[in-house]
C-alpha cells in the first residue's frame, strides 16, 4: 500500500460554507447509523458522519422515527440524509432539515431496498434523471445549506448514467456526489467496481467520493488509484467498528496502519455504546437495537473469548436492559489476560 497515496484523506474538504476535517466519512445506513453510532464514529475521527436516510415528508409530520434519526451528532458537521420521490416533499423536507440543524443535505438516490425503490425513491430514480433533477432543484431551491447526493453506479448494467446524473446534480447546484460502486440491481452481491466510479469523477469538478466494500486498510490506496475520487466513505466496514473510518484518517495523516482495537478500549466502547442506545431509545427498544452491534463486536473479540459462546446466546436473547448489562460485563471481563498484553 503506497501510504504517499492516500495522504490526501488527511486534508480538509469544503462543501459549500462547511468544511469537513479530513475525507474519510461514515456512510448512512439505516438501522445502523443512528446518533449513537454517528456520535461514537465522530469521536474516533470520521471526517463526516450522515443520518440514516429519512423521508422528508416523514421528517415534516414530525414523526417520531424520523425526528430521532434526526437528532444532531456530537461534535461535528450535522448531515441530514432525505430521501423521497416529490419535488414538495423533498422541498419540505429541506426546510425541516434546516430547522432541525443540519450543516448539509443528502438526497438518497442510492438505496436499492426493494420498499424503497417501488416507491420510486432511492437508486429507483436513476431510472428517470429528469425526476431525479427535479428533486434536487426543489430541495436546493429551499435551503441556504449545501446539497450532497449520493447514488449508485446506476439501475443496472444496461444503464449505468452515474456520470450523467452526477454532471445534471453539479449543474443544478449540488457541492458533492457519493457514488456505490454497484447498480442497483446488484445490490450488495459482488464486489464493488471501484474502477467505474472514475468516469463520475472525470465527468465533474465537484468533489466525488467512493464508496463500497472498502473494509480494509490495505485497500485503502487501491480505491482512491481505481476511483481517482477525492475521498472514500465506509459503510458495511464499519459494522462494529465504529473506529474503523477515523483510523483510516488517522493512518492518512500519520502514515501508521492501524492496529486493532486495545481489548480494554474495546470494552469501555461496547458499554458506552450499549449505555447510549438505551438513553437514545428506551429500555426496550435499545435492548433490541442493540443487539445487532454487541453481535458485531462479539464477532470482532471471537478469538479472544473462545469458550464464551453459551454467554454470547444469553446476551443475544435476554430482553432485560440491566441484565444484559451484566452479561456484558462478564463477556467482556476487563481483568481479562488479554489486557496485559
């Protein structure tokens, strides 16, 4: 890996009026990204953190969801993800994101759920570009805030037009453009084609990032030499990593590949995290967010705690806030002979 290569990660990046610390970014992602997630990735160094995706229309009803989805991050840029399929909505839904805060609005133009796309939302707008435009000159139209969008490689291999939904979003105003190395119809399946997001890149002079599959630091130059993008944005490698972005930032503007995470580190990380998704939703809705996450951290100590797999079940299932607290703390046994080492 040619650290030299990715130096530029380190750098600031200005959206608009807002300029963000360094170019390593945490993707939205729904169910994931929450504030608690968003709160603990800023703390570790991510560069820009977004909300899970919330419909604008949803957002100015002030439904519950969509106003928590909302909430603003801790110590940094506040950008708020909308997603929709009408200009009045979508214009609506900017003007709520504004009130509630936001730094920067992300049209969601890249999500492939089929409850999203048979909504004519989401990646499903890449199908019609002029529908696509519309949405953005209306949410652009109603916010002073800088506009981002972030969309896939296009609907599927017949009709990949990245480059020119991304040339008609800087014309119209937009400062920035995500792109996932996938069509829609791929969904996830695959690897994501790094290489294709070049030609968004050639075909704009606003800031284009790369994002898709990106969960190793070893391949961190090889996306932004394929990619040519200015920076990268993790999502799926960030599952119970939260730290996972910033120390890519970190590795940027230092040159040290990252270690893994200290086992005392990881542990005060899981509790402060499980504490925060209680307070941010309930006891019991918490205790069920949760779990995919302690999952995902059990997943990353495996080899550290072989033996622990009846506990592990127990965390999993247990549907006591407190309790799980317990088992937590005995999972994750802070005088164990891992943190000597």
């Amino acid at each position: 890996m040619s650290l030299r290569t990715i130096e530029r990660l380190a750098e600031p990046l200005a959206i608009g009026g807002v300029t963000l610390p360094n170019r390593v970014f945490l993707a939205p992602m729904s169910g994931i990204s929450d504030r608690p997630f968003r709160d603990l990735a800023s703390r570790f160094g991510a560069g820009m953190v977004v909300t899970e995706m919330i419909a604008g229309d949803q957002l100015v009803q002030g439904r519950r969801d969509a106003v928590l989805r909302a909430e603003r991050t801790d110590g940094a840029p506040h950008v708020i993800q909308l997603a929709g399929r009408e200009a009045r909505w979508m214009a609506e839904g900017a003007r709520a994101a504004t009130a509630a805060g936001a730094d920067i609005i992300d049209i969601n133009m890249g999500c492939p759920a089929k409850k999203v796309t048979t909504g004519y939302a989401g990646s499903a707008l890449m199908r019609d570009l002029d529908q696509a435009l519309r949405l953005i000159e209306a949410t652009i139209a109603a916010t002073p805030l800088p506009v981002t969008v972030k969309m896939r490689l296009g609907w599927d291999d017949t009709n990949r037009n990245a480059a020119e939904l991304a040339r008609r979003a800087e014309a119209a105003g937009v400062k920035m453009v995500t792109v996932h190395g996938r069509t829609r119809c791929q969904f996830y399946r695959g690897t994501a084609d790094w290489a294709a997001i070049r030609a968004v890149k050639q075909s704009v002079s606003i800031p284009v990032i790369a994002n898709g599959d990106l969960t190793r630091a070893d391949d961190v130059a090889k996306m932004l030499s394929l990619s040519g993008a200015d920076g990268i944005m993790i999502g799926r490698g960030a599952y119970g990593r939260p730290w996972f972005p910033g120390q890519i930032a970190n590795m940027a503007a230092t040159g040290r590949v990252p270690d893994a995470l200290p086992a005392d580190q990881l542990v005060t990380v899981v509790l402060a995290h499980y504490d925060a998704l209680l307070e941010h939703y309930g006891a019991l809705l918490g205790v069920r967010n949760a779990r995919k996450h302690l999952a995902w951290y059990m997943d990353i100590g495996a080899g550290d705690f072989a033996g622990k797999e009846p506990l592990r079940h127990a965390i999993l299932t247990e549907t006591n806030f407190r309790a799980v607290g317990r088992l937590l703390r005995v999972y994750f046994d802070r005088d164990d002979k891992r943190r000597a080492a």
